[in-house]
C-alpha cells in the first residue's frame, strides 16, 4: 500500500460530519442529558450545566457556602398583573419584553433586555419597582438570583410569569437565532408568541397577593435609565421602539457576556 493511500484513508475522518459534543456537568464532568439541569455560580456570575446528583446537592440553602445554587423549575403567571405606560416608562425599559431578577451580592432589582450583543442590562428604581409590581404576588415570591419575572407589555395585553433564569437567557437565544432587520422581523415575533404560549401552558396561577412592599426591592439602585450594554451594545437600544414588537431589541444569544450584573454560560448556546 503506497503512502499516498494511506494518507488519504487517513484524512477520511476528517471530511464526514463531526460526532456532536457531549454536554458534561460543569461540576463533576459526568455526561448529561438535554433535560439537566442548572446551577447559579454566584462567584463568576455564570450559569453552569449540572447533573442530577450536583442539581441536587446544591439545591439547598447554604450548601458549599452558598456558592452554588440550583435553579428551580417552577413556573408561575399572574393573570391580573398590569402596568400602564408611564409606570413602565418610569422603569427605563425602551421595549416591551424584558426580565428581573434580585441580585442578591448587589442587593437590588436588575433588568434585562434583547440587544445586539446579549442581555443588556438596565438600572432600576426602587420606586418605578415599587409601583409596578408592589400588588404583584409573583415579586413578593421571586427567589433572588435563581428566579425571574418576564414581562412582555403591548398596546392590547400585557403577561408576567415567574420562570427559571435560564428560561429568561433560553428566550434571549432563541429570539437572536430569528432576528432578521431593525424590528425583529416575523420569525423573532412568532418565536415570542411561541415562547409565551408554551408558558400560558405549563404556568400555575400565583397565589393571592397581599399588598404592600415587593420582594426583591432593591435598595441601592440609582434611580435613572439603561446603564450599560453587553460587549459594548448601546444601553438604551432603540428608544421608542413600539411596545408590541420585538422592536429595537436585536436580539443576543445567551453565549453573549452579560453585563455586569447577570450571567455569562459557559457553553456558548442557548440553554434548554
């Protein structure tokens, strides 16, 4: 057999399609399937992949410090949340969908919405936080640094469910995967549609609100609007996008660095 064939039957595993990558646990490197779960990295600020047996290691407060923690799976809705266009606009939102969520080593409420370069991260108030959700029995319950409450407001309805975190980044991806012009294009939106259906679907009602302070209510916030982008995406977006679209809100995926505030993944993909 001359080199040349040798060679050649050598270079064949290079041209057929690459077996995919198998997805390990970022704890214990063990293989895992699509439906694993999720921990919270405090430390990095960054999500990690986890097997079953680390998701429930870390599913207790206070286990290795604290550091990590297990996201949970539970889904919620409040059919009866509303805001009205001033109060949303008190909040810095330029856009009609975004989520929060506590940040507990910052002590304060942040938001979140679609840009060109990942979640970009807007300030909030603790009086337009207060004024948006202080009936709202999905803040009083949101769980810091695991939960978020996503919002999606247009000139006919308006939806908030509490969702996992990585729920909150999975949207993220999947809306910059669709994106097509400056208003998202109809894929974008449809994907939206398809997003929130699915969440009408596998949401609980939230329990009754009692009135007064919303959880998470963030003490150290400066009041004022978008402050900073991810990887260098403009912190306002497109101001006076309309509230219905995914308008001026290109959307990132969830391999995009977050601002300083949310997380980074450590897969570089939208997380299931």
């Amino acid at each position: 057999m001359s080199d040349h064939t040798t060679a050649a039957r050598g270079l064949r595993r290079y041209l057929g399609p690459r077996p995919p990558a198998v997805e390990r646990c970022e704890l214990c490197a063990v293989p895992v399937d699509d439906g694993h779960r999720h921990l919270v990295d405090t430390e990095r600020r960054a999500l990690a992949c986890a097997c079953r047996a680390c998701a429930m290691l870390f599913d207790r407060d206070g286990a290795d410090g604290g550091r990590f923690r297990t996201i949970p799976d539970r889904y919620l809705s409040d059919p009866a949340w509303d805001a009205d266009t001033a109060a949303w606009q008190a909040l810095g939102i330029p856009v009609g969908v975004a989520f929060f969520f506590r940040n507990a080593a910052l002590d304060r409420v942040v938001a979140f919405y679609p840009s060109p370069a990942g979640a970009t991260e807007s300030e909030v108030d603790p009086q337009a936080w207060e004024g948006v959700f202080r009936d709202s029995p999905l803040a009083r319950t949101l769980l810091p640094d695991v939960e978020a409450l996503l919002v999606r407001r247009t000139d006919e309805h308006a939806a908030c469910h509490l969702i996992p975190i990585d729920a909150a980044y999975e949207l993220v991806g999947r809306l910059r995967l669709h994106w097509r012009g400056f208003d998202g294009g109809a894929d974008a939106r449809a994907e939206l549609d398809t997003f929130f259906t699915g969440l009408d679907r596998k949401a609980a009602p939230a329990p009754p609100a009692v009135r007064g302070t919303a959880a998470g209510t963030p003490t150290g916030a400066t009041a004022g609007a978008p402050t900073g982008g991810a990887a260098g995406a403009p912190a306002g977006g497109a101001a006076g996008a309309p509230a219905g679209a995914v308008a001026g809100t290109t959307p990132g995926a969830v391999a995009a660095t977050p601002a300083g505030a949310g997380y980074a993944t450590a897969d570089g993909g939208a997380r299931p």
